[in-house]
C-alpha cells in the first residue's frame, strides 16, 4: 500500500457530502474557464482562486490569489498557467481575522490516530511548532479525555470517522477558523491507494494526483512503504538541488522543509519525505540508500545532507540511526569526494546513545558537520546547514 495525494477540490466536496463542511462552493477551473463560468455558478462575489495539485506553502510561492472577482481570478490562472500549472481550484472568498487561524491535522499510525493540534495555524505555523500538541486517539483513549473544546472534540470525532470511511491515511486543515462556525479554509489529505479497488472510494479515486517521471528512488521507496508498517515517503523536488534531507516524522518533517522554503532556498531543497510510524533498523537502512542514490547523482557543486526532526515519542533514535549509519558507511567515499557534510538534530527514546554513535562515525568518515539534540531548537540546523554552502 501507499498513500497518494488528492486534491484539495474532491477532499472538500467529500466533506461537504460527509456532514463536516456544509455551505461550501467551489469549482475547478483551467485556462479554458470563462468569466462567465464564474459568475453563473458563484454570482457576482470575492473569490479565492489556487493552484490545486497537492502543491505545500501555495501562499508563499504565488500560488493562492485572494479576495478577487471573476476576471482576476481567469488573469490569475492564465498568468499561473504560464509557470506549468493546469489545475486550479476557485471557491468563495470567506474575510476572518487571522488570529483566530488554527492547524490541525490527523494521520493514521500504528498506535491509532495522531492528532496535531496549534493555536497558531495560517502561513507561518511552521514557526510556532513547538506550541503544537500531539494527542493519540484509539479505542483506549477517545479524543474527547483531552483539554480541548467541544466545538473541536466534535470536530475531530467527524473526522475521524469520514478517515475510516474513505480509507484515508493523512488530513490536514490549515487554517482552520473557529469562530461562531468552522470553517476550513485549506486542507490537505492522502489516501491508501490499496483501497481504490472498496465500494464508495470512486470519488476519491478521481481525485488523486497522479505523479509524473518518478525518479528510482521514489520508486524504490514507494515498494519499501507497501511492505512495511511504518512511513517512508520521498519525493524528489530537484534532482541537482544542494540541500538533501532525511527527516522524522510527526509533523517536524514540514517544519524543516517549510524553513528551507521561507528562508529564500527552496529553489536548492532537492527532496520532501520522511520516515515515521517506528521503522526499523532495515527499513531507515534501505530508504536511507535509496535517499543518498539519488543525493550522488545531483550535479550540485556543494551539497549537505539534514538528518533531523523533533523528539520522538515512539521511535527509537539509537536504532533508526543504526540503520541511517549502514548506509552512510557504504555511500561514505563517494560522499567524502563529492564533500558532503552531515547535520544533525534529534531526540527521542535512546538518543544520547544514537547521537553519539552518529557522530563518532561522522567525524571517522570526514563527513560531520554537527550533531545536535533537542537543545536545538528545531528550525536551527537548517540555518547551520545552509551556511556551510
């Protein structure tokens, strides 16, 4: 099994038909959509108009235009076509203060559902992360045993049962806007592409976003993922970026690559993905070599590579990192000759003994750039990275 994206037009009108989003419209739309189209379907009203193709930090990167009419939003999608995107998603406009902005998002994992919950959503949620919660949820412990409100325990109970129903794997709404009522302004969701073949997921299916020209790697990692409990995603955004990541799970993984995005690199992040869910040994060995495959084929002159993420609840950091340091030793001369460094941060269960067998092996193989537990804030070994290019 793998989890595929959808895009956001089918995740909204799934739940629009679930209870969970009433009221709202939408439409898609590609160059070939009119003024017209838009006011018969929406009136004469401000609109919101994105690029829909599973596409993170859409805001930053020009991607959303706000608070438009009907033939800024065709100006919008006909110069944004231009930069090679064909889908679009065209919605009412909804005003809100943007301090009642929250994050939230709910992934399937071995132990039942992981809840990550912040006060602070919107644009900049990478920056306030260590103000996001973790609550599990499972037949042991119901969501509503936490200190949340109502209005959001009555929220997450819908969600996770329209999860089960659709066979969802990953949900994410940011920002969602709590105010006399919810409002989800922009969500993300994943779906276990083994399901497609169940009765109701034909809606689904047909949203799903269909990758192009997969990279060995993603290809290898995507089989590692089918045949494992945990997590492991890779997707390759630059085959001659010069910033590689290996990154946890838990949420920490957008962080990190959101901070590279904010800080004007995004353009030299060569890969997004991540291992999560408890991996063992094997599975960080085998996706860690399928990661460094494609990291000594990148034509860049200077290259780092970022092992990091926030502090593991589950995941044992000694053990993981055994299997990141295999293959580390067997890509280690070429690394050395191509002078890629290697910056740390992690924590979690054993890590004093996983950072210490890390950078022993480092410095012996000339490749330690730095090691770092969770002193660090999460954000920082990005920057220390970055400036050693």
């Amino acid at each position: 099994m793998a989890r595929v994206r959808v895009n956001e037009y089918t995740a909204k009108n799934l739940l629009v038909t679930n209870g969970i989003m009433p009221g709202w419209k939408g439409m898609k739309a590609t160059v070939d959509t009119d003024v017209n189209d838009f006011v018969s379907f929406f009136g004469d009203v401000p609109l919101v108009v994105k690029v829909d193709e599973g596409i993170k930090k859409r805001g930053k990167q020009g991607l959303v235009l706000v608070d438009c009419n009907a033939r800024e939003a065709i100006s919008f999608i006909g110069n944004t076509q231009k930069k090679g995107y064909s889908r679009f998603l065209v919605e009412l406009f909804f005003p809100h203060n943007m301090m009642r902005e929250r994050y939230i998002s709910i992934e399937r994992i071995r132990e039942g559902m992981r809840v990550l919950y912040g006060e602070k959503g919107g644009v900049d949620v990478e920056k306030e992360w260590e103000t996001v919660n973790t609550y599990i949820v499972s037949d042991k412990k119901h969501i509503s045993t936490y200190p949340l409100s109502n209005e959001l325990i009555a929220l997450v109970e819908k969600c996770i049962i329209f999860m089960h129903a659709h066979n969802i794997s990953f949900f994410e709404i940011n920002p969602l806007v709590i105010g006399e009522q919810i409002q989800i302004l922009d969500c993300a969701m994943e779906v276990d592409d083994a399901a497609f073949g169940f009765q109701g997921m034909e809606e689904v299916k047909k949203g799903v976003i269909h990758e192009k020209n997969k990279h060995s790697a993603e290809k290898i990692v995507s089989v590692l993922d089918a045949n494992t409990p945990a997590s492991l995603k890779f997707t390759l955004l630059n085959r001659d970026g010069s910033i590689w990541v290996l990154l946890s799970g838990g949420g920490a993984s957008l962080v990190l690559a959101d901070e590279v995005a904010d800080i004007g690199k995004g353009s030299m992040l060569a890969n997004y993905g991540e291992y999560s869910g408890s991996p063992t040994s094997e599975d960080t060995y085998l996706y860690t070599k399928a990661v460094l495959s494609a990291l000594c084929e990148s034509k860049a002159l200077k290259k780092v590579l970022i092992i990091a993420g926030g502090v593991a609840n589950f995941t044992d950091v000694s053990k993981t990192f055994h299997g990141i340091i295999r293959a580390l030793e067997e890509f280690s001369d070429e690394l050395k000759k191509q002078k890629v460094y290697v910056y740390v941060r992690r924590g979690g269960p054993n890590q004093k003994k996983g950072l210490s067998e890390m950078k022993e092996f480092l410095i012996q193989k000339g490749l330690f750039g730095s090691v770092n537990g969770p002193e660090m804030p999460l954000t920082e070994i990005v920057h220390t990275a970055i400036d050693s290019l």
